[in-house]
C-alpha cells in the first residue's frame, strides 16, 4: 500500500530534487588559485611537456604519500598501459573483474589478456585465493584494485606474487588519501596509479599517476610518457604520449591545498548515511575502517532481502527522484562485451552477487546535508514500505 504522506515520484507524485544529483559532482578548491596559476601558465607560455606545475605537482603528490617517485600522466587509463608496459607484463594478467572497466582495458590495449579473478564478498577486493587458482604459466602479473578506497589485501597478494614469480601492481584510481596499516596508498607492490579524473575525490580535471619507490622503474616511465625522448633529437625508448598539461596540474595544486576539506565533507555525509541506514531492511552499507585514514569518497550500499524492492528497483525509484545513484560496476567487467566471449578461468560468485545488490549513492561537498537526509528518507521509505 502506498503511504500518501509521503509520496514517491516514480507513483507519480513530482520528484524531490528538481535538478539531477549525481555521483561524482568534481570537488573544487579555490578557483582564484587555479586562476592564478593560470595567469602565469600564459605568460610563461609554457603549457605542457614537463613544465613547472608539473614538476610542482609531482614533488608535492610524492611527499604527501611517502614515496620516491610521482610520474604525471594525462589520465589514470594512460597511466595504468604505461605502467604495465614499465614492468614488462605479458602473457596474462590476473584483474578482479569487479572494477571499473579501465583496469581490463588497460592490459586488452597493450595486447595483454585480463584474467578475471573473484573478489572477498565482504571487502569487494580482489581474493588471494581465486587469484591463486587463475594462475598459468602465462601469467606474469597481478593488478589488484583498492575497490572504493578500501585496501586490497597487500600482504596475501604479495606473498602469491613472491611466490609465483609475478609482478604486483595496484590500480589505485580510488585510493587516495587512505591508508593501509597506517602507511598511505601509493608505495605498495611494484607501483601504484592514481586517477585524477573529475569525479575522483581529489581531481586534476583529467589526470593520474604512477607512484613507486624503485628508481629505475620510474625512469623508464618518464621516458615512456614523452615518446621516449632523453633530451633533443634522442630517443633511446619506445614510448606514447601520456604528459600531465599544465592546467591539469594547476587544478591539482589548487584541489591538493582543499583536500582535506573535501575529505572531512565526505565523512560527514558518509556518517550522516551509516547513522540513517543502519536498520533499514536489507541495506548494508560498505564501511570504513575506523583504524585508518579514508577519503569517505564513495557511499555503497548493498540492497538484498528482506528489502521490500530490489536494487534496480530501487535504482528506479532513486532516479524518478532525480537522484541519480549508480550501479558502479554493474555487470562485471567479465560481462561487457568486450570480455564475455574469454571463457572464464575461476567462478566469480561474489562478483555476480555484488554486481546485482550495489549501488553508489551522491555525495561530496557540493551535496548539501539536507539533501542527504532526503535521498536516505527515500532509500528508507522504499526498503521498508516497498513502493506499493
Ligand atoms: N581504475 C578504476 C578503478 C577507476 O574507477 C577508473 C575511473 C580508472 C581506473 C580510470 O581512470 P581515468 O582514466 O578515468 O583517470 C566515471 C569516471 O569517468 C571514471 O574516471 C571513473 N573511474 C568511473 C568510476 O566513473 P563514468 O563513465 O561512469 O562517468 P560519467 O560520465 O557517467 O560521470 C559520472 C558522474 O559524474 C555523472 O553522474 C555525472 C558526474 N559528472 C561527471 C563529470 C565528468 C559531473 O557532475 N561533472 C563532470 O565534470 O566513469
């Protein structure tokens, strides 16, 4: 039966939000710095190929999470092909297939073949023991993911890789800012990259990153973004074109110095959901650990029974709203066209489960806390009340 005191616009009633809310408003620092810097962007003229705020932007990214190396790179999709050419990858590379798409791309476009491995039902992140059965001869790698800013397990991955041989490297598009045991994201396994996309929790318009402490590793990196160039007229790699411009790093100087606004905005709202879902019927928020420094970037929940709707229904409901949740990775990477035809090495039960129970909510500090309070009265209302 439909409660008429609180009227669901997908029955027809006019939505809550009169403009879309969406996952992955960017968060903005000050805009006068930005502008600042690029005032002096013009008049030096100088706009890309490792220019100052490039330099800048490395130096500043590599202290803020303990490591040697930062090599800006045009985007984290670029960053992850040049990292996994860097370590001299082939054959097969073992991936969760819950993940954003980029992670198999990066490895399918640089000739390689993702090998998709399930992930732990409860972390979402990559299963030492499924990556352990996906093991071939073929293999040479593992490129794990630290889902949602929630480290992957580091040390069981790491004991596999030592053990097989293979090369351990992390796609870290969500991790920044988020510790593993104390120690940020950014120097585990061979290296780690960053994404600095518009919808991350810390943006540089497009951009990302290869982080890592081995010196030669980030050389040849450099090297690899700038075609191979070791100085005029002298190539001595092959190479592409993955160069960090500089307005990126402007943007990146500017949203470095507001991060940990965004971050404390981010925890209030993701408080704000736990507080408000906890003993809703069938939604379990993905939670952070306590113990260790989060960006609170992404607000998860799986919808499962005794839900009075299931997740694409709600899905529905939330979007008649103008509420724009998403279903973030929805169907697995192992399912996209692309990939659906490689017969499958391991079951991935927790992937399929996952991918129909998740749903990413709106959040970040463009999300006024009112508005959170009225998307987990939605989310409440339909999970208890079923929508009629
Ligand atoms: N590895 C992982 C694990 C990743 O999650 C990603 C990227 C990568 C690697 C690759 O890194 P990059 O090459 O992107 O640096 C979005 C982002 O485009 C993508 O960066 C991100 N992961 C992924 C999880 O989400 P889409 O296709 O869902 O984007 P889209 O266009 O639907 O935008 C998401 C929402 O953000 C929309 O509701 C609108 C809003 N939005 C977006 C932009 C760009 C804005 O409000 N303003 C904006 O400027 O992939």
């Amino acid at each position: 039966s439909i409660d008429t005191t609180f009227p669901l616009a997908i029955n027809g009633a006019p939505p809550r939000f009169r403009e879309p809310v969406h996952v992955g408003r960017p968060n903005t620092g000050d805009r006068s710095v930005f502008l600042a810097h690029m005032e002096a962007m013009f008049d030096r003229n100088w706009l890309t190929n490792n220019g100052p705020l490039v330099q800048e932007f490395e130096r500043r990214i590599a202290e803020d999470l303990g490591v040697r190396h930062c090599v800006a790179i045009c985007n984290g999709t670029v960053a992850l092909e040049i990292a996994i050419r860097a370590l001299g990858l082939t054959g097969e590379v073992i991936v969760p297939s819950w993940t954003f798409i980029a992670t198999a791309h990066a490895l399918a476009w640089q000739g390689l073949t993702p090998v998709f491995a399930d992930v732990d039902p409860v972390t979402q992140n990559l299963s030492p023991a499924s990556v352990r059965a996906a093991i071939t001869p073929r293999t040479t790698g593992i490129m794990a993911v630290h889902t949602w800013g929630r480290p992957a397990d580091v040390e069981g991955l790491s004991a596999i890789a030592d053990e097989f041989g293979l090369q351990l490297m992390f796609d870290a598009a969500h991790g920044y800012r988020c510790t593993h045991n104390g120690k940020r994201i950014g120097g585990f396994g061979a290296c780690e990259v960053l994404s600095f996309h518009a919808t991350k929790v810390f943006n540089t318009l497009e951009g990302g990153a290869i982080v890592t402490n081995d010196d030669a590793l980030a050389e040849r990196m450099r090297l690899m973004r700038n075609f191979g160039f070791a100085g005029y007229d002298n190539v001595i790699h092959p190479g592409t074109n993955g160069k960090m411009i500089e307005a990126s790093a402007a943007m990146g100087l500017t949203n470095l110095a507001s991060l940990d606004g965004f971050v404390a905005a981010n925890r209030e709202r993701y408080e704000i959901y736990r507080e408000r879902l906890s003993g809703v019927p069938g939604v379990t928020m993905v939670e952070y650990d306590d113990a260790e420094e989060n960006n609170f970037h992404y607000i998860v929940a799986s919808i499962d029974a005794p839900a009075r709707l299931s997740r694409d229904n709600l899905i529905d409901v939330l979007h008649a709203e103008n509420i724009l949740a998403r279903k973030y990775f929805w169907p697995g990477c192992h399912q996209m066209k692309p990939y659906a035809s490689l017969p499958l090495r391991v079951p991935l039960p927790a992937t399929e489960r996952i991918a129909e129970h998740n749903v990413v909510l709106p959040s970040g500090p463009s999300l006024s806390l009112d508005d959170v309070h009225a998307i987990c009265d939605v989310i409440a209302y339909s999970c208890s009340r079923g929508i009629g």
